[in-house]
C-alpha cells in the first residue's frame, strides 16, 4: 500500500515520522519543500501535486492547520479531485469542521473514493512516537479497511461513527484540554501567590484528583519557561471555536466557553496571534508580578512510552 502525505509541520511531520520509521512506502508534500527534505533522505518521495499523489497513493493523508488549508488542497487546482480514482482513500487528519468535512466526503464519493475525519490527540510528543489516539469517522467497512494504518499511526484507536462525529469529538476534547489548561495557570499562579513551592505544587496536583493529561505534560514546559508544546494561540482558537460552533448550532447556551474564548482574544492581542498556547499564563504572571517558574522541569514534553502496536478501543476497553 502507498500513502500519501500532505503537511509536514509539527502534528503530520511528527506522524509521517511515525509511517517513514515503519517502512511504509511514503509520498510527502509540503509547501515549504525543505520540510520535506528529511522524509526524501529516509526514503520516502516527494509528491508533486495533491492530484499526482492522488493518482498514484491508495490512502492520502492531510494534516493542516485549517479547514481553509485542507479545502485548498482537496478543491484547488491540481488538488485531490482533479486525481482521484474509484478506491482512493481521504484521511483528514486536521481538526476541522464537521459540516466542512462532510461537504468534501460527498464530493470524493461522487467520485467513487471515500474521505474519513480522522483526527489525533494527545499532543506531538506521542505523534512522534506512535503512540498517540486516533479518532475515525466513517462506515464500519471503511474503518476496516483502514485500521491497518491506523495501528501503525496511534495506538488507541476509536471508530466513532458517520463523518463529522470524529471531527466533533475532536473539537470537545481540545476545548476541555484548554479549560484545564486555563484552569492550571489559575492555579499554578495562585499557589505561588499563596507561598507553595511549585514544585511541590506539581507534585500535589499530580498525585491527586486535580490531575490531568494537560497537568502532566503542560505544566512541566510551564514551570520550565519554555512554555512551548509546538501548538500556538490560533489553533487554540481555532479548535475551540469549532466547539462553539457545534453548541451555537445546537441551541446549548454555554457560559465558559465565551470567556475562553476571550481570554485567548487577549493573549493573541498581547503576545502575537501564533504565540506559544501556554504562554497565556504570562497574563496572570503579568497581572500579579509573579514569575511562574521552577527548577527540575524539561523544555519539552517527551513520551516515555515504548512505541506500541495500536488498536482499536471499544465501550469499557480494547478490543
């Protein structure tokens, strides 16, 4: 099987790393061709067009950084479209909109191909090493078929249903990562205000019922000052803007979401539209005079996990 991949930054470089290092026969592209280079050294070649790629990949890959991004490359010229072939598989591995993921499917299955929204989480850190979950959103055949890939792609695996609905999961789940986020720089700055060692506060918060995944990775890069786990303040507004869209659409009148929404506003206003997502604790910091800083913690978040064959989770465990 020969799989194409399209975006080559933090997420889909990480995870066609994760394909390359499997011995899959790979096709890359970027717009930025040096991002490509360390693929082609692999082994890996450089598709010359989403429609070449699509012409010559069973599966092609897309993991950008808007549904914009991915429409261009579907809908463009020479996009997708213009080469897809009966059986050719789609799988958007951005996080996007579920109606726009929707609206693109019925355009590959005029043609006879299928699209899945298969986003990922659980950060880059675990992209890279294989071991990160993976959502898929499609038929139960089409999920069969492509689980394969997916085992060597994530380790936990989730078929969520229809497209859209792994699109939709995927936006709850970055708007509950970033509360806890907000939640633990509300924290982390109240405790230093308090007189607590933060490490002893990490360490408090670890081992307690106020632990997280978010806790767990984001607060060391935090504490450490980097405060950088190759994600920025536009995808967070991005992705949770996605999960108020999906409430709007509903009808649910939700009241954190607004407030996240604009504290991420004014981050973006202070510290630049792309700024590192956890620097939106330096408001805190800069609203009390506090430095939210401690010794001991890395720079970057790294998964400890040995890389693990993947597979599928179903109600209450694997299967």
């Amino acid at each position: 099987m020969k799989i194409g991949f399209i975006g080559l930054g933090h997420a889909g470089g990480a995870l066609a790393s994760t394909l390359l290092r499997n011995r899959v026969d790979l096709v890359v592209r970027d717009l930025d061709r040096t991002a490509a280079e360390p693929f082609i050294a692999g082994g890996a070649a450089f598709g010359e067009s989403p429609r070449a790629m699509a012409q010559s990949c069973d599966i092609v890959i897309t993991c950008l950084p808007s549904p914009a991004a991915s429409a261009a490359v579907v809908e463009g010229p020479d996009g997708l479209l213009d080469g897809v072939r009966t059986g050719l598989v789609w799988l958007e591995m951005s996080t996007t909109d579920p109606d726009e993921i929707r609206r693109l499917a019925r355009r590959f299955e005029e043609k006879g191909a299928t699209a899945v929204d298969c986003p990922v989480s659980g950060g880059v850190h675990r992209a890279a090493t294989g071991n990160i979950s993976i959502f898929a959103g499609c038929e139960r055949d089409v999920f069969e078929r492509i689980l394969p890939v997916l085992e060597i792609l994530g380790r936990r695996i989730l078929h969520t249903g229809p497209v859209g609905s792994a699109a939709t999961l995927k936006a709850m789940t970055n708007y509950l990562a970033t509360a806890n986020l907000l939640t633990l720089c509300e924290a982390l700055v109240t405790m230093k205000a308090a007189g607590l060692d933060l490490a002893t506060t990490y360490e408090a918060i670890r081992i307690s019922s106020g632990t997280s995944f978010v806790h767990e990775t984001e607060s060391q890069v935090i504490l450490n000052g980097s405060r950088d786990i190759s994600f920025s303040m536009d995808l967070v507004q991005k992705d949770i803007g996605l999960f108020q869209n999906t409430a709007d659409t509903h009808g649910v009148p939700l009241e954190i979401s607004p407030l996240m929404i604009g504290i991420f506003k004014d981050g973006q206003r202070r510290y630049g539209e792309r700024a590192n997502s956890d620097d939106i604790i330096r408001r805190l910091e800069e609203a009390t005079g506090l430095s939210i800083l401690a010794p001991g913690f890395p720079a970057e978040m790294v998964d400890t996990e040995p890389e693990e064959e993947g597979y599928e989770i179903v109600r209450g465990g694997r299967l």
